[in-house]
C-alpha cells in the first residue's frame, strides 16, 4: 500500500479534499532504517502521544458505528468492516464508495493535532478471506479447503498478490488473512477456512498466502505497491475444539496441542506476517483473549513474533471477569488491538482509567501502542502521509475482477477438484450432449458459500446482480460443451426430452459462517441431489455428482449412485474451472486435505483409519476401479425432522420463514411488510430482531415436520404492540397474545411456551400477524416434548 511518492498537503489538497493532513515534515525517512532506529523512532512517537491518543491505537470498532466526527475527536488506531457492513450503510456499496469512505476516515484521523502531538494515520482491516469478496464484482477465490486440495504454494501466493491488489483498489490496509486453522472436526462450521486437518499440509499454504499478501522478505516492495498487511489467523486452537463447537474449548497436554493447532504459525512468521489475530477458544479453561501465557510466553517469547495482536470480535469480552467495555485483562495477557465493532466507546473510556489508576502499568500500554506502530511503519503508514485514493492501485477499479485474477481462480477451481469415484463416465466425451440438473448449477453464491458479500454468505444472493463477471458451474458446462462440439441444457430438476449422454448433478450445502456452519454430524440431509441421482439411475443416464461444500460429508448414499463422484468444495466465482477437469482440459490432480467419513456420526478423524478415504486421496481421470458398495445406513439422518428450528442464528434444514410474499432466507431480510435483522445476544448475530409493519405476517414452517411437540420460543419484545397480535399453531385458531406482548414489553428475554393447553393443533406451522407496527426478537425456537398438562407461558 506504501507509495513511492511522498505526498505533499498541496498535492493532497490537489485531490479535492477540503481537509489538509499533518505534512510529514518531521518524519525521517525511515523506510530501510535499521532496527535501532526504527525503534528509537517509535520511543519518540510515543512519548509524544498523549494518554488518550494511545488508549485510541487499541481500539477498532466497525464501520457504521462511528462516524468521521468520531474518527477525528478520538483517533482510533484502526478499524474494520464486519462482514455485514459495506461504506455509508450499504453492504452492496459500490467499489467507489468504499475508496471515498477510506479517504474520508483517513483523512479524519490525520488532522492536525493541538500543541504538535503526532499524528498516526489510521488503517483499515477486512475480511478478504478467499478475494476481497465484501465488494461487488471482486474475484472470488476457492474457499481454503479447495486450495489445501490444489496444495500449490505458488497458486496460492498468485491468489495472494491479486487479493491484495483488489483490496487495494478500495483502499484499504490490512487483511484478516490467512486462517491457518487445524480443523479436526470436521463438525466444526469453519472447517472449510481451514486447508486441512494436517499441519503440514496448512502451514506452507498459510506462508505462501502471507507471502503474497505482503509480498517476500527481503524484496524492495514488500508491503508497498500491490501488497497489504495480513494476518495469521486465529492463534491458537480454533480447529480443535470439542465436539467442532466454535468458539469452545481445547483440552489437552499443552505440548501436544501446539504440535497441532499451533504448528503452522512458525511458518507464517518466518514468512513476515505482521499481525496474529487470537483466537475465541479457551484452552484447558482459559480464553485466549486472556491467557498470558500463550499470547506473550508463547507466541512472543518462543515463536519470536514481532508484529500485532489483534483480538476478534469482541473475544476479550469472554474473557473470565471482563465485558465488551472492560477488560484490562487481554492487554495484560498481549493483545495490542481490541476488535470492539460497537461498544468501543466504553471500552476506550474503561481503558483510559485503568491507566490512570494503575491497573494497566503505563510501560505495558506503551509496548502494545509500539507494537501498532512499527506495523504501521512497515507498511509505510508513517512516511508519506497519502491519503489512500492516491496510493498504487486505488481506484483502478478494472483490477477487481479482472481477467488475469480470474484467471488464476480458475487455475486454483481445477487444481482443487477431488475426484473420489469414475466409472468411466469422465472425461466427458467429445460432442456429447449433457444435462445439467440441482439448484446450485447456476448459483454463484452456493458456489462461493460464507463469507460472500455478506458474512454468512446466502442464496439470496443473485447471479447478474451480485456477481457481475462471474461464471457459474452451469455457464461454464456449457460454454465447455459448446466448444467441443456438443450441447449442454440446464434442467434444475432433471426433466428433459430427448435423453442425454450423460447429467451432472451439481448439489450441496448451502452458505453459511462461523458457527451457524456447526453440525452434530455429517450426514447430508438434502435429499435434492439424491433424488436427482436415482432418477437418472432409473432412467439408465449415467451421472456426474458434482458435491459443493464446506467438508466431507457422508456421501454412501450419493457415492453408490453416481457414475463419478467429484468433491468441488466452495469453488467460487470462476465455475468454468470445474468443466476445465470434468471434460479432460485439465488433468485432475486434486487430493484430500481431509479424511473422508465412511460413517455419518464420525466427528474427529484425521487418520486413515476409519476415513473411506484418507488425507491425499484423489483419482486420477484414468482411474477407473470401482468404489465398493457402501453402507447405507446413517441413524442420525433418521431421526426425523429437526426439532431445533432457530438456534445459534440459524434456521434449520427444512424450516421455511415465509411471508405471504417472499422468503425470509435464514430468517433474514425483507418479505411482505416483515424486516428481520441479524442481532446479537449472546454471540454475533444469534438472535433476529422482527418488525412488523401494520397487517404483516411472519410464518415460519417445516415441510413433514413433527404434529405432536409444543414450541420454547426464547423472545423478547422491544415495541410495545399497538393493535392486536396474534399467533396461530398448525390450523389451530390465532391466539391473540397482545396482553401478553404488551406485558414482556421492554423486560429482556423471555419464554413463550405453547402446548396443547392453548391451541388445538400443534401441527409445524407458527405464524405471528400484527395489525399494527410492531417489533419482536427471537433468540431461540426449539420444539419439545412437554408432560401431559403444561401450561402455555408467556
Ligand atoms: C471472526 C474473524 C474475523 C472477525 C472480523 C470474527 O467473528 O472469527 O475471523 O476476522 O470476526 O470479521
Ligand atoms: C463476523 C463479522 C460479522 C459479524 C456479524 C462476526 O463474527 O466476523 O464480520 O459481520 O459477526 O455480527
């Protein structure tokens, strides 16, 4: 991001802002000073600043939770864009606005300040975790699991020199990437950041990826032009939590526990990465955000590292004894940077005391301010004072999405195919005509799952709308056929006319992030891409399942079935890389980066024993010995419908949130009057605050579901209700439950339990219907079976 001009407060004026930044004039020109003076450069800054200022270097809240005016009066040290924020309140902003909105906070934290206290430019994180897929129109990279599968550092650094060059164009700093992340359980939601379950397979990948984001040790432009900071992610142990739980807890012989979950950082740090985020898991009891001895003993002392730590959202307010708003502890225990997305005022105000009554001695603020800034000098934050729509690439916005960084997607989508099974029916045959069936052919944003434009990602998300210049799955068969002389029709359902040689199946989970990504098994319940291959099973068209998803998963059933098995993981934007091995263009070359389950309610494998196929499993196209016939049993898959219709900020599979006119996605979104948005209560965006317009309806349902449970809905009521409101259960008469709306007003969380004793019916339908406006949380909806007699409670 550095520019190799320094840029004068003329020039800046030049540019159009009214606002003329600090001139740089007493900065030496420090960009290849030794050590010594680095520091004696930094010791200097720092004794200059005030205490207030300081404080403010650890703070990064999230954009949309302050404003310029903010920027200007406290200065904050950084700041991020959560994955559900884009520039001015739109997630969907163009590139522009994301540039402007840089310049805007730049040159707001770069006022002069009263009686020649220094001035240190602020710097903005995101998460470009496969792209910079926050903006419209960015390339969309294969999500990490693809590219442990490709297993090609060069690639993988190709990704993060371009990455970094897209990310420059909206001028922003700093990336929260790499996730070097273990995964062991593959029950785990994030599993798919992870590029595999073995160590050795991650770290040189996570090295590559810091290399390219940052540029090599060494060379001239290492973080300048074409480069950013990037981050190792998450120190340590996010991979190995019991049971695949986000955010939980580690246990085990600490010794043992680094050979895992810790073993990749050494790689990035000899690589240069300048910040390590911690992470939210707690190791044999302590959170990380407060544990001393790993984020300094160990991370500092024994693995030598030298740049930031940066927390995560919010992760020191899990901290044992501390809130969002007060938490000397993680600085104590190493954290430089609190990632504080809204409650940054409290903490920076808490902070501020601390140091003034000694619970935070004043030397240890000083390595943490210290710390920010040698990265900050690094990066050339502190030589030429540019505001960033002046620095290299900014603005270029033909660089997002460009031919040459699609290029090398496409390159990462066919390196990372695994094939698992070939009858034969691969490579397609030259001329042939193809049927193209599922719902996720022709869905960039299943193709591209969490973390895409929006945090959980989401199939909401249109093809022509969202992803300008993307080639789906489908676009890409097709172009594939056309070329080679055959045709290719899509058939979201299979049907055709005239029988075709041969149908790819494409099917797979849908988006989701963090921990809505948890299962508590990995049986595959979407039975669209099993039905699709039996019927073509029956009709005797031979098949190519096309798996898109964010683990192995257990496949007997889908495996049995298909001519040709191939695991695509989440390809993103460049579909075109799939037809580039399914018709022999590109030799397959993919291999597991995970174990493959032969059983269902298999957590934790990471070993050949047990796995159907092992770590570095992959055919090649000319394999074509047959896959023995697997066991079709799974008893977690048969246990009915899911009972946990709402939990942990997720709908399940099969419950719909409708309203008269539209779908609310994952219980999100605009329908028919209804507005639900994402909430936190106890984790981000857990819980949906509702609101309803007059006359508007929330129906939430599940197809097959269960007739006999009552419902435990965790709610709470922020608007009093003005007109009545009522709730009807299965074809039971409404309810009208305004006296007890009205009541819970304004109290926190709540429970409504609804059993036999107040409606007739408790069929799996739930519908709210307000006459008036009217504003409703959910936390939690759970059925449950209640003894005989249960009283309905509000
Ligand atoms: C995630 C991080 C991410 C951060 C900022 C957290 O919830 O765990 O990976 O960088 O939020 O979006
Ligand atoms: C994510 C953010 C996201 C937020 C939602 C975090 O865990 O990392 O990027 O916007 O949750 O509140």
């Amino acid at each position: 991001m550095r520019t190799f001009l320094l840029a004068t407060a003329a020039a800046i004026g030049l540019a159009g802002c009214t606002t003329v930044p600090a001139p740089a004039a007493s900065a030496p020109p420090a960009q290849t000073a030794p050590v010594a003076d680095e520091d004696a450069r930094i010791a200097d800054l720092v004794a200059r600043m005030s205490l207030e200022r300081k404080v403010a270097q650890l703070i990064q809240p999230q954009i949309g939770s302050f404003t310029a005016a903010d920027m200007r009066r406290y200065r904050f040290g950084s700041y991020l864009n959560g994955g559900n924020r884009g520039p001015y309140g739109d997630e969907f902003a163009p590139a522009s606005q994301w540039l402007r909105h840089a310049d805007e906070m730049y040159l707001a934290s770069v006022e002069p300040l009263a009686g020649g206290e220094p001035v240190i430019p602020t710097m903005w994180g995101t998460d470009a975790v496969h792209g910079h897929t926050n903006v419209v129109g960015a390339t969309i990279f294969p999500h990490n699991i693809g590219l442990g599968a490709a297993r090609d550092p060069d690639l993988v650094r190709q990704i993060g020199e371009a990455t970094a060059v897209e990310i420059e164009v909206t001028g922003i700093d700093w990336n929260f990437s790499p996730t070097v992340a273990v995964a062991r359980d593959d029950r785990w939601g994030r599993t798919y950041e992870s590029y595999s379950e073995d160590p050795a397979i991650v770290a040189p990948l996570g090295a590559a990826l810091v290399e390219g984001l940052q540029g090599r040790k060494g060379e001239a432009d290492r973080l300048g032009a074409g480069h950013v900071i990037a981050t190792a992610k998450h120190f340590f142990g996010d991979g190995g939590t019991e049971q695949g739980v986000d955010q939980g807890e580690v246990t085990g012989d600490i010794e043992a526990l680094k050979a895992i979950h810790a073993a990749p950082y050494p790689a990035t740090i000899d690589a240069g990465v300048e910040a390590i985020m911690a992470s939210f898991n707690s190791i044999n009891g302590v959170k990380m955000h407060g544990n001393k001895m790993l984020l300094t003993d160990v991370l500092r002392g024994e693995l030598g590292f030298d740049g930031l730590v940066v927390g995560d959202w919010n992760g020191h307010g899990q901290v044992a004894g501390c809130t969002n708003t007060d938490c000397p502890q993680s600085l104590l225990a190493g954290l430089d940077i609190y990632m504080v997305p809204d409650d940054w005022k409290g903490l920076y105000e808490t902070l501020i005391a601390q140091v003034r009554d000694g619970t935070i001695p004043v030397p240890v603020l000083d390595e943490a301010v210290s710390r920010i800034l040698r990265v900050k000098m690094r990066a050339g934050l502190l030589d030429e004072f540019a505001q960033p729509s002046a620095r290299p690439n900014a603005g270029e916005y033909h660089l997002l999405g460009s031919p040459e960084h699609r290029a090398i997607a496409r390159e990462a989508v066919a390196k990372s195919q695994v094939l698992l099974k070939n009858d034969g029916v691969l490579p397609l045959a030259e001329g042939a005509d193809i049927l193209v069936a599922g719902s996720a052919a022709d869905s960039i944003a299943q193709a591209a799952g969490g973390w895409t434009l929006t945090w959980q990602g989401g199939l909401e998300l249109a093809n022509a709308e969202h992803f300008p210049g993307a080639t789906s799955i489908w676009q890409g068969l097709k172009d594939a056929a056309a070329a080679r002389g055959g045709s290719a029709t899509l058939s979201v359902d299979g049907t055709y006319a005239a029988k075709p040689d041969a149908a790819i199946v494409v099917f797979g989970e849908e988006p989701y992030a963090e921990f809505a990504g948890d299962r508590k098994h990995l049986g595959f319940s979407d039975e669209e891409g099993l039905g699709l291959l039996r019927k073509f099973a029956a009709e005797g068209v031979p098949t190519v399942a096309v798996f898109l998803s964010g683990r192995p998963m257990w496949m007997n059933r889908e495996l049995n079935l298909a001519d040709a098995f191939v695991a695509s993981w989440l390809p993103g934007s460049e579909g075109a890389g799939v037809a580039d091995v399914l018709t022999g263009a590109v030799p397959v070359t993919g291999k597991l980066g995970f174990s493959w389950p032969e059983r269902c309610d298999y957590g934790p494998l990471n070993s050949p024993e047990g796995a159907l196929f092992p770590v570095g499993y992959g055919r090649s196209l000319a394999d074509t010995a047959p896959l023995r016939k697997l066991d079709e049993n799974c008893a977690p898959l048969e246990q009915g419908p899911a009972l946990d219709w709402y939990v942990n900020g997720r709908l399940a599979d099969g419950v719909l949130a409708n309203t008269a006119s539209g779908k609310l996605d994952n219980l999100r979104g605009e329908a028919g009057g209804i507005t639900a948005m994402g909430l936190d209560r106890s984790a981000q965006e857990d819980a949906r605050s509702v609101t309803f317009a007059p006359g508007a309806a929330l129906e939430l349902s599940q197809g097959g579901g269960n007739s006999g449970y009552g419902y435990r809905i965790l709610y709470a009521v922020t608007d009093r209700p003005e007109a009545p409101v009522t709730l009807a259960v299965g074809s039971g008469e409404p309810l009208d439950i305004t006296q007890q709306l009205a009541v819970a007003a304004g109290k926190s969380w709540r429970e409504m339990i609804i059993t036999g004793a107040c409606t007739t019916d408790l069929g799996p339908t739930l519908t709210f219907a307000s006459q008036g406006a009217f504003a409703l949380s959910i936390g939690t909806i759970v059925r449950e079976e209640f003894a005989d007699g249960t009283d309905c409670s509000f």
